[in-house]
C-alpha cells in the first residue's frame, strides 16, 4: 500500500514535469501522439517503480532517464521518418496568414531542427537535454549515467560539430 504522501509527491511531479516531457519525447519522435504516449508510460513506468516502494531521489532526472530509455527503445523498433514529411503534412506547423512573428518563429524552428538532424544521435540528445529540455549539466549526468564535467565537454563538442556542420550545409 502506498502512503499519502509518496501519492501526493507523484501528482506533483506529474503537474512540475509532463509538460517538458511531452517537449522532450516530440523533439525525439516528431510526432504528437507517439510523444503523448512515451509520456503516459513514463509515468507508468514510474508509478510501478514507487508503488513497490523503491526509493527516487531525484525525480526529475528518474522521469527524463526512464522516457529516454523509451525513446531509445521506440526508436529501435520502428523505422525512421522524415522530419521534412511530418512538417509538410502537419497543420500545426503551418503559419496562419496574417502573423509574421509566428513564420519567423517556424523557420528558426525548421532552421534549428535541419542542424539537429546533421548530428548523431548521441549529440542530438545531448544538446536537446540542454537546450530544450533546459537540464543542467548535473541534471543531464544523472540521467545518462556519467558525471557533470563528461557531460559539459561533451555539450561543447556538440555545439562545435552543430556550428562546423551548420556552416558548411
């Protein structure tokens, strides 16, 4: 039986965190549905995991590493598809008619995501923990298993392939 309180601290981390998980699982699979459905098993995975009274210290790194291992795990089970098909046939990404700020918006979006498609995937993953998923070096660590400084050294080398990449496309 679960007490009250490691309820009420799994309903706050839902409210803290499936909003940036959600960000993290579509900026790996481009699709709504699929990162809807990573994120509900994530906090599957995880409601299992505290329901057999295990004990998790940091939340949010045991959510990012669990939806990460998913990810991996989808990813290996289905083929891969293009970025620029999903864009063409997604309504969302289409700019209304009368808004510029939003078109300006989308082509830095189509922008940043042709350079995140030149990595591999390890740094991608890395850059998309930093940056969009907005984790700190100690948090990214946690989750990938390694220590901070391996962890800055490698988002700096990401960042200089993704600037000596970008520059010659």
């Amino acid at each position: 039986m679960i007490d009250e309180d490691k309820k009420n601290k799994f309903l706050e981390a839902y409210d803290a965190y499936s909003d940036a998980l959600y960000r993290h699982c579509f900026f790996r699979t481009f699709s709504r549905e699929r990162a809807e459905e990573l994120v509900q098993e994530t906090f599957l995975k995880t409601w299992e995991y505290v329901s057999q009274d295990k004990e998790i210290a940091n939340i949010r790194a045991f959510l990012y590493r669990v939806a990460l291992n998913l990810i991996i795990d989808d990813s290996r089970k289905k083929k891969e598809v293009s970025l620029d098909a999903l864009l063409a046939g997604s309504k969302n990404f289409q700019p209304p008619n009368n808004s510029h700020r939003i078109m300006e918006i989308q082509a830095l979006f189509g922008e940043a995501m042709k350079g995140l498609k030149l990595l591999e995937e390890e740094d991608r993953n890395i850059i998309i923990l930093r940056y969009v998923d907005d984790l700190g070096p100690g948090e990214i660590a946690e989750i990938l298993g390694t220590n901070a400084n391996v962890v800055s050294v490698r988002i700096n080398r990401a960042l200089e392939k993704l600037k000596n990449k970008t520059m010659y496309e």
